[in-house]
C-alpha cells in the first residue's frame, strides 16, 4: 500500500486543488515555526483532521510513508549519542525529536492531499502557480512522479515475493539484494521506454487540456485557516 490518490467524495475530495496545496505550504511554514511540544501538539491535531477530511486513516498514511520511519526515528538517537560523558545529550535527542515528529505530521498532510487530488488537477494547480515553460514543466514531472513512482514500488515488491517464493530466504542477503535491484533496474528501464513511446503515440504536448479549476464555497474555511497559519508562522519567526 502507498500513497496514491483514491477516488471518493470526502471534503478534501471537493475542494480546489490550489487550497488543499495552500493549506499545505502553510501548515508546513507553521510546523517549522513553533517547534514547542504545545505547538506540535496543535498541528498534531490539525494533520489529523486532514487526514479524515480527505476519506483516509492516519495509520494507512503513515503506512504509506513507512519508508521515511526508519531515518525519522533513527535520528534522536544518532543526534543524542555523543563520545565520552556524558554520552547521552539528552536535550540534543529532545531537539531532533521535535525535528523528526514535525516532519511526520507535514507527511500526513501530504498524503491528505495526495490521496484526494487527482493527478491532472495537481498538475493544473503547480502550472497555475508557476506560470509558463517551468510551471509546465514542473507539471509533468509531478504528474510522472505520482503515476510512475507507483509501479517501480509494485515491481520491487513483487520481484521480492517472487523471490522468496522460490526459497530465495534461504540465499545470503548480498545475493537476493543483487537480484532485487536487477529485476528493478530493468523493470524501470523498460517501463520507461514504454512510457516514452506512449507519450510520443499520444503526441504529447506541453500544454495539454487540464481540467478547470473554480473556488467554491467549501475552499473559503481552508483558505482562511492557511491565511492565519501563514500569519501565525510569520509572527513566530518575527
């Protein structure tokens, strides 16, 4: 399971695309501006609600990130560690904690946004945000990233299975690393090509028809909460 947009009719699902990436930008710019546990605690409770507006849970998000678990929570221990006395630096591993924990809320609100925008209207937003050639091609590189990233997970994990299916657990690690990567590397590749020969029988353009975006009613709260998370953030900087 990863993050992916899911088709639904939650709040998220209803609302324009350019609020929900908003909404996004100015949780994040708060997240980094109050860095106090009663802060965090706030936005904890905000990502959340994110979550749920968009259809999803907060554990089939989180297991959608569960890649990035590892470093989150390897980092208060490697910051903590010092040599010699007095080899723990408690507040060093509080520091980066706090670091760690902002970073896991951003990613819920991410994934909020993921699992409730389509990939043409992200695309469409990104392009309206930054206009002409490198909005564009922001644009497709965004809308490759959220189709293709996707499919490699699903080949890895499946040459992973097929390989223990075979007994490969019995094989040294090196070796069925060695046959992973391989079978990745290839499978990219040749999805690749296939992708390159897709878009040039579609004649692929740069300035496709996207769908059109409109505010509505429901974006005027999300606006205004990015509005005072925006301020917020700027007051606590200052």
């Amino acid at each position: 399971m990863t993050v992916a947009y899911v088709p639904d009719d939650s709040r998220f699902h209803r609302l324009d695309p350019r609020s929900k990436l908003f909404l996004q930008v100015a949780f994040a710019a708060a997240a980094y501006a109050y860095t106090t546990p009663q802060g965090l605690a706030v936005l904890s409770a905000l990502a959340v609600g994110c979550v749920w507006a968009a259809g999803g849970t907060v554990r089939e998000v989180a297991w959608g990130y569960r890649w990035s678990a590892p470093f989150l929570l390897v980092a208060p221990v490697v910051a903590g560690i010092t040599v010699g006395p007095p080899w723990i630096r408690t507040a060093d591993a509080l520091t980066t904690g706090l670091a760690s924990y902002r970073v896991g809320i951003v990613l819920l609100v991410a994934g909020s946004f993921v699992r409730s925008t389509p990939v043409r209207e992200s695309r469409a937003a990104l392009q309206w945000l930054v206009p002409g050639r490198p909005g564009r091609v922001l644009g497709v590189g965004v809308a490759l990233v959220f189709r293709f990233l996707p499919l490699l997970r699903h080949d890895l994990a499946s040459t992973h299975a097929a390989v223990h299916a075979r007994c490969g657990a019995e094989r040294p690690v090196h070796h069925r690393m060695r046959i992973v990567a391989v079978a990745g590397i290839a499978r990219a590749l040749g999805r690749a090509d296939r992708l390159a020969t897709a878009l040039t029988a579609r004649c692929f353009a740069w300035n496709p028809t996207l769908p059109p975006l409109r505010f509505s009613r429901a974006d005027v709260p999300v606006v205004l909460l990015a509005t005072g998370l925006f301020i917020a953030a700027i007051v606590a900087v200052a």
